[in-house]
C-alpha cells in the first residue's frame, strides 16, 4: 500500500483548519488505497520519510520564513534521506499574516535540494482561511495521495 507522510508544523487554529482539510482530502475514500500518515515536523523522523512514498509538509511563515519545527525536520532528515528520497513526490501549504514568500521559497530549495518532485502547486493563505482556501488545502491532499495511485 502506498504511503502518504504529511509532516505538519500546526500551532494555530487557522493552520489546523488548513492541516484538516489536507487530510480529509488525502483520505478521500476514492483514495482508500492509499495509507495516509500524520506526523508533527517536531517528531518526524528519517525513518518516517524513507517509508513514504510521497510527502505533503505544512508550514506557518514565521518572520518571513517557514517554521522553525519545519526547519528542524528538515535539519534531521536530510542527509539520512538525501540520496534514497531523490524523487520523492510532495507538495505543501503555508499559512501566513503577511510576508509568505520566504516561507515558500526556502520549503521549495530545500525540497529540491533533496532532490523532491513537486506534484502540486503550493497552498499559500494569508488570514484567516475561508471555505475556497480550505478547499484548495483538500484538493492538495487529493492531489498528493492520487499521485502515488
């Protein structure tokens, strides 16, 4: 069975709304062939990537940039994973008040650095999510899960 890993950074309930709506669309009964794993970016592990197939990660823009959390994944994952997850399938969010673009510019040259395959374009909200956002969350989620089908 295919494995989804979402690695989320969710300290906010806009974020929750948003790692939600992720979820509920990768868990899409249509998906159903697909496993679906959750795990906070303080916790993911190496171990956790390489058994994925493909890769969703969430991220509020702290100061311009994404979350520390998501960084220290990152920090721990990556040379454990660089070699063996070169093709990795993945996409993303970002929840921000203002100032998004570092968040996704250093998710997006990170990923590509370990040699990641963006299967969907970025979710960026800004403010309080409304129903079209959190429909664009699922549709990412959708999107990522059917990919691995």
């Amino acid at each position: 069975m295919p494995r989804l890993l979402i690695v989320h950074h969710t300290p906010s309930p806009a974020l929750q709304a948003m790692f939600e709506a992720v979820v509920s669309g990768a868990g899409d009964p249509e998906l159903a062939e697909v496993e679906v794993v959750r795990e906070p970016a303080l916790s993911a592990t190496a171990a956790d990537v390489l058994a994925a197939d493909a890769i969703v990660l969430g991220t509020p823009a702290n100061i311009g940039y994404m979350s520390g959390a998501l960084k220290h994944f990152f920090d721990t994952v990556y040379y454990p994973c660089l070699d063996a997850g070169k093709g990795t399938p993945f996409g993303f969010y970002v929840h921000g008040n203002q100032g998004t673009e570092g968040a996704v510019t250093s998710v997006q040259s990170i990923a590509k650095g370990m040699g990641w395959t963006p299967v969907a374009e970025p979710v960026v909200i800004l403010g309080q999510p409304e129903k079209p956002d959190l429909q664009r969350c699922w549709d990412l989620g959708a999107t990522v899960a059917a990919h691995l089908l």
